[in-house]
C-alpha cells in the first residue's frame, strides 16, 4: 500500500496551508473586532450640572471665571453658616439652652453681629433645633 501512504502525505501537504490560512484569518478577525469595541465613545460618567465646562479651549477662561463665582458663592454660605453654628454651639453649652433669635448671640456677645447673608439668601434659623440654614429669599 505503498500508494495511499503516499496520497495521505500528499493531502497533508495540502491542506497545512488551508489550515494556517484560516487560523491567520480568524485571529485577524479576532483582533479587528477588540481594536474596535475599544475606539468606541465614552460617556462621560459625571453629571452637567457639577461640570458646566464646554470642552473648548476658547470659552476656557469663561468656563473658569464662572466656576469660580459658583465656588465663591458656596464658600461664602459655608463660612457664614459654620460661624453662626459655632457660636449656637458655645451658647447652648454656657447658657444651658439655644438661642430663642440668632439676635440673642449678639446681646450676649457671643457674634459681634450677624455676619451678612450671601446676596439673595437669608438665614432660617429654628428655634427647637438649633439648626441655621441659608434660603433664598
């Protein structure tokens, strides 16, 4: 049977390069299809009210000037009410009670005076609580 020995040689040969074609093939396939999946657009996980910035380079100093009004505007309620809670703490731990109007801090020197609301808030300050809130007005 010396000739089908040689006819499965023959085959062999053959058929290697059909194998190695289609394996090429596949992992070229295969690796097109990550490339892509990978170039695909993001969306940006955070939300447009925290980040009002357009992306532009020449609205960039507009976008800084106006975060930075947004972070004053916040440091300024932040530092006024803290100030007025610091002092509502130190009462009530000399007094023995809160203050029935944030007016009884300045009778009682515990604020020289009510610092000043940020422009178009007020302070809304309760009694039972003690608790001291910035509120437009």
């Amino acid at each position: 049977m010396p000739g089908l020995s040689t006819r499965c040689r023959q085959l062999e040969f053959t058929l290697k390069p059909v194998v190695h074609m289609r394996l090429a093939l596949l992992l070229l396939v295969v690796t097109t299809g990550f490339l892509f999946a990978g170039c695909g657009k993001k969306e940006s996980e955070s939300s447009p009210s925290t980040n009002a910035s357009s992306g532009n380079p020449l609205t960039a100093p507009v976008d800084y000037l106006g975060a930075a009004a947004r972070a004053k505007k916040l440091a300024d309620k932040t530092v006024s009410a803290v100030g007025i809670n610091q002092a509502i703490q130190l009462y009530q731990a000399q007094e023995g009670q809160l203050p029935k109007t944030l007016n009884d801090l300045v009778a009682k020197q515990y604020l020289p005076s009510i610092p000043p609301a940020p422009a178009g808030m007020k302070y809304d300050y309760n009694p039972q609580t003690g608790a001291v809130k910035l509120v437009p007005q």
